[in-house]
C-alpha cells in the first residue's frame, strides 16, 4: 500500500518555543498518527535540530526536512554562510528543492535544481523537489533521468492564495509528472487544509500534500493529520 505524505513547510516562521508547542500538541494527539501516514516536518533550519531531538525524544513517528540547501558547495571548500548538505545529517532525512520561492527569491535555476538533487544523493538526503509546471519535470528529466523521490506540484496561483487548483487538475498534472518519471511519489501543495486535503489524497496519482499556512499552528495541521 502507498504511504500517504503529509509534509508541514513552516517557511521563515517560528520560534523555538512555537517548535517545542507544535512537538508537545501532536504528541497529545499522536493517536492520529497513522502507521500508513509519514508526516514530514520542515522548520526553518535553524530550529531543525531542535525538533529532530525533540520528536526523537518522544518517540514520534515523524522525519525532519530541511526547507534548501545550497549548490554552490565542493568538497573541502570553504563557504562561509552556506548551507551544505553535510550539515543536515544531524537532523534532517529530507530536503525541499526549488520550492518556487526559492526558485524566484534567489534566481534558481533547473540547472540549480539539478546540482541539489545530486548533492542529495550523495549525502543519502531525500529530495522533495517542487514543480510548478510541467516544464520544470522535463527539465529535471535531463539532469536525472532516473530520479525516484518526491515531487511537489506546487502551480503558482495556489501557493497562500487560499485558491487551491481542482483536485482533478492537480491528478491531470500529477498524471503527466508520472509519464516522465515513473517512480516518483507526487504531492500537491498550494492552499490546503484540512477541509479540501482529502479530495487531492483520493486522487490516483496524488500520494500526499505539502501544506505551508495551515503547518505552524499545530491545530490546523493536525486537521489536515485527521481527514487525511
Ligand atoms: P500554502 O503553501 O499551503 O501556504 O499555500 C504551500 C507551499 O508553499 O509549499
């Protein structure tokens, strides 16, 4: 059976003392944490130690991702202010890629995207890639033809604009990412929330959500958690 991704993207926000909330209110509720669920949480990197140790210690099925990481790094260099990938084996097992902030804020480029998708790889990272469009899949395909991560359909319209895409539409766009790469796992992100993530997740090629608003405040995302 497939296992259903739910990925929380907490972006630029949080404090520590909203990380240590959000750990201890799932851990009230982790009755709803489901065995066919894998919940995926990325905080700004600067509290991802903090809740990789804090759900450690509660025992909570949950992995921790990192929101980047930089693709400017080589072996042995030095890089005063990046973040490489080596720094993440303490407390994180999966990395966001190209999530279209980052696409459009820091100028990246496919062939960026590429480059972190390899470092990934070499650091036994699971990379989450995002896509907006079709195009940026077929782009992907020429650097990794054999990619098998995660894959976020993510279309512009509906990232925190409360206009989530139809279900339909997100399946048709998940359907065409699966031609190009067949073993990807698909998710959609853009606007949802507990109301609406049920209608992505019945959808054949959809296998899970990426929520960013609806992530930081615990109860919103352990809606999402429950109707999933
Ligand atoms: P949203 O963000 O859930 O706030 O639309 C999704 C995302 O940016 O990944």
């Amino acid at each position: 059976m497939r296992k259903i991704i739910l990925v929380a993207n907490w972006k630029q926000s949080g404090t520590k003392e909203q990380a240590l909330v959000w750990v201890n209110t799932v851990n009230q509720k982790k009755d709803l944490l489901r065995t066919a669920e894998q919940i995926i949480v990325c905080p700004p990197l600067v509290l991802a130690a903090l809740v990789a140790q804090a759900v450690q210690e509660k025992g909570l099925p949950i992995a921790v991702g990192a929101q980047d990481i930089d693709n400017r790094v080589f072996e042995g260099e030095k890089n005063t202010g990046e973040v490489g990938p080596n720094l993440l084996a303490d407390c994180a097992t999966y990395v966001i890629i190209g999530h279209s902030e980052t696409r459009k804020n820091r100028g990246l480029t496919d062939e960026n995207v590429a480059q972190k998708v390899a470092l990934t790889k070499k650091h036994n990272l699971i990379p989450i890639v995002c896509v907006s469009e079709i195009a940026q899949a077929q782009k992907l395909l020429r650097f990794h033809e054999d990619f098998d991560g995660i894959i976020a359909y993510e279309p512009l319209f509906a990232i925190g604009s409360g206009n989530p895409d139809s279900p339909e539409g997100a399946n048709n766009v998940a359907s065409q990412i699966k031609e190009i790469f067949p073993e990807v796992t698909v998710l959609y992100g853009g606007s949802v929330d507990g109301d609406n993530v049920k209608g992505f997740l019945n959808q054949e090629h959809i296998s899970g959500v990426l929520v960013g608003n609806r992530s930081l405040d615990p109860s919103f995302f352990l809606e999402i958690v429950k109707n999933a």
